[in-house]
C-alpha cells in the first residue's frame, strides 16, 4: 500500500488537468455517496469531524476522513487523509494527503465552475477570505481563465489579505464593495455566518463562487444574490440543503428548488447548453463531497509515476 504524500498530490495535480479529469468523471455513473459528522463547540469555534465516503462500483471506494478546526493559527483548518480502495477487490491501494487533496479538489471544482459559467475573459478577480484555501483558488481560476489580470483580496484579518497579496501577487484591499462591484469572478471562502457580498453589488455578467459555507448558519452572500443570479451548483446532494448560501433561502422562500437549474452533472454532460447571456450573473455553490475526492484521488493514483 502506498502513501502519498502532500508534495506529490500538489506536483501531480495540475489545474487544467485536474479540471479535465473532473469533467470527464462526472460524464460517467454517479457513485454512491454519504456524509457523517459531528461537531463541538470549542470557546469562540465549532470543530467538525466528517467522514465522506464514495464508491464506484468496480471502480473505486475511498472514505476523506478529515477534521475542521477554525481556530488553528499555525496549522491548517482542513486536514486530512484519504485512503483508497480497489474497486474490484477491496484491495487498500494507497493513503493519500487528504489537506492537499482537499485543497486541490475544492479549487479545481471552483475552477471549473467558472470554466463552464462565468463570461469568457475574465480580467479581475476577487478573492474573499486570506484562509489556507484561498492561494489555491486564485492559482486555479488563474490557470483557467489566463484572461485575469488583477486579483484584489479582502479578509477581515488584513495583516493575513497583506501577507496573502504579497504571496500571490495580488492587491489587499479595505473596501470589499467597490473591488466587488468590478469583479468578473468573485470567489469567497470564509467562515462567515453573516453575509459579506451583497446582490446589489454584483455587475452584469459577473460569477460568484461560493466555497466557505457548509451549515445551515454559515452565509456568504445575502438574499439579493441568491435572488439576481442564475444559480447552479457541484452537486445537489451536498450544495443545496446543507450549505446556508441556498439552504437558509430556500427554507424561507426566497427561492425555489426549480430555480437551481444544474449541477456539475448535468452541466458536464453532453447536450447541456448553458446559453449565457452577456449580463447574467451566474452563482456556483461549491459544496464539495465524497464524490469529488474520490475523483481526485483516482486521478492522482493513476497519475503516480507519470511526471
């Protein structure tokens, strides 16, 4: 059984890549999923322990088993590992790095999100949270829409925007409202539970991707947004009634269900036409799922070797 480690996930994981990979996987059957979790109250924090698993069958099984510390000031809030099955046997085949993995996963799902919904040629990128995710998605909404030529990043910490900027190549900035009201792609991925991004300030033809929230009380956008843009989403097992983005409007009848018109099942399948107009704003919430790393990791494992 092999492990693999985090600087081979990161080295094989390449954007365009891993973006086509995913595409690809998800033309194919939907694997069985699950999801369980606990939680703690931890002073200011609430800690999550999940454990995702997926399974092709034939193909493949893996179970993320990952925790989400919020409080962690000099480790990561995600971490985790990934172990990975045959599909044909039950044979362990390999333990992954499941913080890379995650990493890696989330932004490329968010990247291809944009690939297929957001207007063609991006040039200006916001980036909301300065978290251990955040240098990910900007590298991967980079790689995919080369187009984009300035990233501004906001987080409510700015010595951590500051650092991030200086680390990616980016601009900090103070004032979320006027970098978000020229945004082509805006990309969030906090822990907010009070929304940061208004509908009102969303321009014609702009994407917003939503990663940050995964419980009903977590919001990163408010009820203008949700009610402005077209609204799509990774899955609809994990995006809809979990994560408090679309869940707490849906709930209160801001919006239907019929009103979230694909997930990236349908979107990858052939035949699908999104038919953008230039001013629609398009919405991707990115809930992620077991579903997702077990493509990755499949994509990683048959990519050991390889570079």
């Amino acid at each position: 059984m092999r492990f693999v480690t985090s600087e081979e996930v990161h080295r094989l994981c390449v954007w365009t890549k891993l973006c086509d990979a995913l595409h690809e996987a998800h033309k194919g059957p939907e694997p069985k999923v699950d999801r369980s979790q606990l939680y703690a109250e931890r002073g200011a924090f609430r800690e999550t322990y999940f454990n995702l698993p997926a399974w092709q069958p034939g193909v493949a099984m893996g179970t993320k088993v990952v925790t989400v510390f919020p409080g962690n000031r000099d480790l990561p809030a995600i971490q985790a590992l990934y172990p990975l099955f045959d599909g044909k046997t039950g044979e362990p085949l390999a333990v992954l790095d499941g913080t890379a993995l995650t990493y890696r996963k989330t932004a490329a799902d968010s990247a291809l999100g944009a690939r297929l919904l957001a207007s063609p040629e991006p040039r200006i990128l916001v980036m909301v949270g300065a978290g251990g995710l955040s240098p990910y998605l900007i590298d991967a909404h980079r790689a995919i829409h080369p187009s984009i030529e300035k990233v501004f990043i906001w987080n409510r910490d700015r010595g951590k925007a500051v650092k991030l900027a200086e680390a990616v190549g980016a601009e900090m900035t103070d004032d979320l409202e006027t970098v978000v009201r020229q945004a082509d792609i805006v990309s969030c991925a906090t822990a907010a539970t009070t929304p940061l991004v208004k509908g009102e300030w969303l321009k014609p033809g702009s994407h917003l991707d939503l990663v940050g929230s995964f419980t009903p009380e977590m919001r990163e956008c408010d009820d203008a947004a949700v009610s402005r843009a077209r609204l799509f989403v990774d899955s609809r097992w994990f995006a809809i009634d979990q994560p408090g983005d679309l869940a707490d409007p849906l709930r209160r009848g801001v919006i239907r269900r019929q009103d979230i018109e694909a997930d990236l099942f349908e979107l990858c399948r052939d035949g699908y036409a999104v038919n953008r107009r230039p001013g629609d704003i398009t919405l991707f919430k990115n809930g992620g799922g077991a579903h997702l790393d077990l493509f990755t990791a499949l994509f990683i494992w048959r990519n050991l070797g390889t570079t």
